[in-house]
C-alpha cells in the first residue's frame, strides 16, 4: 500500500477513533437534587440544572430549550407533580428514564421509561392544585391553626432534600439507575455512591450534636419548606409566613405571627435570599427577635462531589447561628 493511501485512510480512521464515547446525559429538576447527581457522577459528566437557581419551582415555564434538553436525556430526577407540576406531560414524551423521588406521599417510587404512573401523577397533580387554592385567601382555620403554635401539616412535603435519610435512598437508586443505563460506569457509579453515603452519614451525625441543644428554640421561616429538615433534626418550627414565596402572606396571618412573636414564642425569624420580602422586616420591627436566612435551593453551590453534603451543614449552620443563645 502506498504512503498515500495509508496517509488518506489513517485521515478517515483517526477522528472515528479520537470521537469521544458520549457522556451520560442527567437532567435535574432543581438545584439541590442537581448536586446529589453530581455526586454519583463525580468524573463521568455533569448533571444539568432545569429549573434556573433565580427562578421559582412553584410557577416555572419551560422554554424551547429545555423540552429539548429533557428530549435528550438519558435520565432526568425530579421530585414529582407535588413540586413541579409545569414537568408533568412533557415527561410522557421523553424516551429518558425517569427517577421520581415523591410518589403518594412518599420516596419510595420509581417512574421510568414506560411511565407506569402517568394517571396517577395528574391525580396528585389536581389534589396539589385545590390545596394551594385553598390556602389563597388565608382562611380562619388557618389562623386557628397558628394561634396554637403548630406548623400546618400537608399531604405532601415535597422539599425531600431536606431529609439526608431521604437523599441518601434517592442516591442509591440514582446509582443503580445509571449503572443499567451505562454499566461500563459501574465501578466508579459503586464507589461515588459509596464515598458519598460515608461523608453524609458522618456529616449528618455531627449536624444531630450540634442542633440537638435548640430543640426549644422556636422559630418561623418565610416559606413552607424545611418541616423535613426540622422533623429530621428536632427542631421547634412555630410557623410560616406563606406556603408558596410567590404568594405574599394575608394579613390574619401576619397579625398571628407578630402576636406570637411578641409573646416571645420565637427567638428568630427566617427568610430567603431570593424572596426578601419587606414584610418579615415589618411584622419583627420593634421586637427582640433575631433575623435569619435559610436558602432552600442551594444557590451558592456549583456541582460537585461534596456539594449536596456541604449545602447540608450549611443548612444546620444558619439555624445554629440564628437560634443559639447569646
């Protein structure tokens, strides 16, 4: 064979040889659940994030880019219709596996490919939609509600990050999800999740001494999304200002708050970085109760093996600082 020909047949061969094997392609719904991915992915590609860190779960409209970004996945993790109703339909026409992490009111259900719980989803969708109007005008039984210092009960919760019990099962299915999918990652797959289930549980059981001396410091939060954090930890929730941060509290609500707080039922006061509402400002003017912020998304983390651990105790520290006594 000529040089020449070698040369030109080397041409064609090369770049097949030198074409990359294509990444594993992991869509997550929010933030939070975009670092627990990037733990388990840790040296095999980075998950993307749907839901943009600036924008809210709650009311969030998909763009053309991310239907396609959906399109292409291999696997997208999201909560459930108890969270992201906007996700709903358009996961029906994506051949990407899917990882439910909430199903009737629990973690404990997969949906993948074949959407098996597709009626089901529009069911849970439908009940989410009359709670959330029933708690538009902020009716009396609400304010009955907070006069006796209990943090109003859903049928959902749908924040599950704030559990690392939970996550930690989430993590595990994460893992045996993407090993069928890609089982030549199954090694590295194995020891991620493993290295990730030691630092948590560790972290997690550091975060238990620490807060256990403020399970009597009562507080209230701006948005309804931390009673998994609380109820794992033992802390003393009072209330929230609202349920959705998009919805401004009513007045009866408020009015209760600030009465409980002058009694000095609560020793601090949470609210959010995206949601810096005046009204926190107004209803603790005056009084000697400390301000805090807590950041449900995890804003201030990029992806990483560490990360969702990380976003944790940084959970655990801003309620240490708000609720320790001086």
């Amino acid at each position: 064979m000529s040089l020449r020909k070698l040369l030109v047949l080397s041409g064609l061969v090369l770049p097949l040889l030198a074409s990359p094997v294509q990444a594993l392609q992991v869509v997550a719904s929010v933030k939070p659940l975009q670092l627990l991915s990037a733990a388990l992915l840790d040296g095999i590609s980075e998950p993307r994030l749907l839901v943009p860190t600036d924008a809210s779960v709650h009311n969030y409209v998909l763009k053309p880019s991310d239907v396609r970004g959906l399109a292409a996945a291999d696997l997208v993790i999201w909560v459930g219709p108890e969270l992201e109703l906007f996700l709903g339909k358009v996961l029906k026409n994506t051949d990407a596996r899917i990882l439910q992490l909430s199903h009737a009111g629990t973690a404990a259900s997969d949906s993948e490919s074949d959407h098996d719980h597709d009626h089901d989803h529009e069911k849970h969708a439908d009940e989410h939609d009359d709670e959330h109007e029933g708690h538009a005008d902020e009716s009396a039984d609400h304010a009955a509600e907070s006069e006796q210092g209990e943090v109003h009960n859903h049928a959902v919760d749908a924040h599950l990050w704030m559990d690392p019990e939970l996550m930690l099962a989430a993590a595990q299915r994460l893992q045996q999800m993407l090993a069928q999918i890609a089982p030549e990652h199954g090694p590295r797959l194995a020891a991620n999740y493993a290295r990730f289930a030691a630092s948590l549980q560790a972290r997690d059981a550091a975060l238990r001494l620490q807060l256990a001396p403020l399970a009597d410091r009562g507080f209230f939060v701006f948005h309804d999304a931390y009673g998994h954090f609380v109820g794992h930890y033992g802390l003393k929730q009072l209330g929230y200002f609202t349920v959705d941060p998009a919805r401004p509290p009513g007045a009866r609500r408020l009015s209760d708050i600030r009465r409980q707080l002058k009694a000095r039922e609560a020793v601090c006061v949470f609210s959010e970085p995206q949601f810096r509402a005046n009204v926190v400002s107004s209803v603790t003017q005056g009084l000697n109760v400390r301000h805090g912020e807590l950041d449900p998304l995890a804003r201030g983390f990029e992806p990483g093996p560490t990360a969702y651990v990380d976003y944790l105790e940084s959970l655990a520290g801003a309620f240490a600082d708000c609720l320790t006594p001086d």
